[in-house]
C-alpha cells in the first residue's frame, strides 16, 4: 500500500508518498535502518507534477520484484509540500531538503530515481552528499546552452495569478498537453514538434490540478531545473548510475546520454520500450 505523509523542515511541511517493504520497510528497527531488500528509494518527480506522477512505477517496482521503501516526496514548491524559503533556489537547495528529509525520517543511505527536474536533483544529491547514496537512477537529464537555458527560464514557467473569468485554469490545461507537442511548448512550430506520446485525459487532468495547487509557486523547482549545470557536477558522482533511454523521451534528453557516459566514473545505459513496466524492470535489475 502507499500511503501519504509529512516531514517538517525549517520551511515547513514536505508531503510524500511512501511504501513500506514487505516486512514494513524497517527490518524491524524502525524506517530509517537498511531491511533485507536494499536502502530505501527515493523517487523525484519531474516539474510541475507532485508524488502522484511516481505510483505507478512504484507499483510497477513492486511487480518488478522490488521489495523495499520507496519514498516519494512533493517538491518544495509543489504539490501539497511548502514553498520554499529563497525566492529564487537552486537544485543545491533542494537537494539539501531533500537530505533533511531522510534525516528527520532517521535515514542513513539511499538509492536515487529522478525524473526530469527530479534527476538534476537526484543528480546534485549524489555528488553533494555521496557517504548517503548506494546507486542513482537518471531519468532524462541534460544541461543546456546558455541561449536555451536563458530563454527557457524567462518564458518556460511564466507567473500566472487567478483570473477573474478562469482563464488561468484553460492556460494550466494547455501548459501541460503542449508539453507533449513542443519543446520548448510555448515554440508551436513543425521544427519543435515532438513525438511523445500524449498522456491520457484523466493523467493530464491530474497534472494541471497538481499546477494550479501550486499556481504561485511551481515555476521555483523549474527555473532551478533549467539553471542546472548538470555537466558540471557528474564528475563529482561516485555512487553506480543507470541513465534510462525510455523510446518515448525528449530526443535532446536522449543525445545527452552519451556525454553523461564520458563524465560519470561508473555509468551505464538501459534503452527502454514501454512503459513503467519495462522501466521498473531494468531498475529493479540494477538495483539489484
């Protein structure tokens, strides 16, 4: 079963989805001691989604024959978590959370999935803090040029307050079904058409609920995302990394898996087809 729960930090209340190994996730000394099946995983979700977008690959973790914790907290700044404190933080920031979070849960080592905006942070967690990391999973990750980082921060996650006849809930809508046309969303020509697949309605509809919770606040985790020099801090990683290639990712986050092999000590690559079934397969294999 997954349940939900907070942790208070210094900010305030972070949410996230847990699951609890077979014997309770604990061995028998409580959440934060290592239990038969392996450290405890984290899973980071990517922008501007919260903890609902991890459970279904948890649940597929489970049928992957994963049996261990799986922790999957909301962002600082979104979902049910708290905004975070700086105006404008870094993916140091939020992987320092992170860390107080498995610290206020009496957590020694992990493992590490991100997705997206959560790889970079899983990504700055490894290299920052590698005494408490087992093995990372990378799950679309890039660090962009200066010209595209710039012009992703100033018009990928805009400001958007309520609008008096709704238009902000029609914009969340189509802020998140254009993402899976375009990249960068908001350039709606056939030279940024992409082929991911579109999501299902109810997906989608979960999703832009998760964007407008967190209306004034979802654009932080983002803009930190874009920031991110992640080329810069792979060469600091020392734990295994497994880079996922899933068929259906951004193609500028797949050509990046090759410069992520020349800078990462102890790095290998899964090319997935499917869904979270065949991702959970090649994690649980490498976690194992």
């Amino acid at each position: 079963m997954i349940e939900r729960a907070f942790v208070t930090l210094s900010e305030g209340q972070m949410h996230l989805r847990r699951r609890h190994g077979g014997d309770g996730g604990d061995g028998g000394g409580g959440i934060g001691s290592r239990a038969a099946g392996g450290n405890p995983l984290l899973l980071f979700h990517a922008s501007p989604a919260s903890s609902w977008v991890m459970q279904s690959l948890m649940t597929a973790l489970v049928g992957a024959g994963l049996d261990r914790t799986m922790i999957a907290p909301d962002t600082l700044g979104n979902g049910d978590s708290v905004a975070p404190t700086p105006d404008m933080p870094d993916i140091a920031y939020f992987a320092d959370a992170k860390l107080r979070m498995i610290d206020t849960l009496g957590i020694d080592k992990v493992d590490l999935y991100g997705a997206h905006t959560g790889a970079r942070i899983a990504c700055e967690f490894a290299a920052a803090y590698p005494d408490r990391v087992g093995k990372v999973i990378l799950d679309g990750i890039t660090e962009y040029d200066d010209a595209t980082r710039q012009l992703v921060i100033e018009k990928y996650a805009p400001k958007v307050e309520p609008d008096e006849y709704g238009l902000h809930l029609l914009w969340a809508f189509n802020f998140v079904r254009d993402q899976h046309f375009f990249f960068p969303y908001f350039k709606r020509d056939p030279a940024h058409r992409l082929s991911v697949p579109l999501s299902d309605p109810a997906t989608l509809h979960r999703i832009t609920l998760d964007v407008l919770k967190a209306l004034d606040t979802y654009s932080k985790p983002y803009v930190a995302a874009f920031a991110y020099r992640a080329f810069t801090r792979m060469p600091a990683i020392e734990a295994p990394v497994l880079l996922l290639k899933p068929d259906t990712e951004l193609p500028v986050l797949n050509a990046a898996i090759d410069t992520a092999l020349g800078l990462i000590r102890d790095a290998r690559v899964a090319t997935i087809t499917g869904g979270d079934t065949a991702k959970a397969a090649a994690i649980a294999e490498f976690l194992a």
